[in-house]
C-alpha cells in the first residue's frame, strides 16, 4: 500500500504548486500584456514545454531515482502547470468570435515556441 499512496502524493503536491504557479503566471502576463489574445495561456505553455524538456533530459541523465522526480515535476508539477486545454478553449472562442487571425497567432505561437522551447530545454539539459 505504501508504495502506491506515496507516487499518488508526489503528483498531488506537484500539480497543487503547478497550479497555483500558473495562475500566478498566467494572470501576471495577461495583465501586462494587456490584449485579447491568451498571452498568459502562451506564457505558461511555452515555459511548461521548455521544463519538460530540460527536467527529463536533466534527471535522467544524472540520477537513478527518476521515479520520485518524474511523478513530482513531470506528472505532478508540470501537470498542474500547463494548460493546453486551456489553450483549447482560448483558440475556440477567438475562432467563434471570428477573430481568425488571432486565433492562427495563438495556435502558431503556442505550438511552435512550445516546441521550440522543448528542443531548447532538452539541448540545455544534455549539458
């Protein structure tokens, strides 16, 4: 039982702390930013796939215990701090309120500088 309920506790802080660092985030680049388009969605996924890129690449490339690290900042933190749905949900309101072009900038910009950002994050873990 111990071995199942402490994985489940590692994801449960990870994805609270992930979650309230992208409100944190997210709120503060859309207030800066001060436009319609999802800045603060862009913020968070872009930032999110350069993490994922550089902690995989980094743990596993240095440590044995993977597992804990894995459950904690990949599924956990990670997990709770990106928002691709939200982004979902973003691009589908731009697109129903027939602001196109910015619905192509958002979907652009989220999918090229979130891969963009993983590559960069796995070439700088590989350090």
């Amino acid at each position: 039982m111990k071995d199942i309920l402490w994985p489940v506790f590692y994801v449960f802080i990870g994805g609270g702390v992930g979650s309230v660092f992208r409100f944190w985030v997210s709120s503060f680049m859309q207030k800066t930013a001060a436009s319609h388009l999802p800045y603060g969605t862009l913020t968070v996924n872009v930032i999110g796939s350069f993490l994922i890129g550089f902690i995989i690449t980094y743990i596993e490339s240095r440590t044995a215990e993977f597992p804990f690290w894995r459950q904690l900042l990949i599924i956990g933190f990670l997990g709770g701090f990106t928002t691709f749905s939200s982004f979902s949900f973003d691009t589908l309101s731009l697109i129903r309120n027939q602001e196109l072009t910015a619905a192509f900038l958002n979907i652009a910009g989220n999918v090229g500088l979130c891969l963009g950002a993983s590559f960069l994050g796995m070439w700088i873990g590989r350090s």
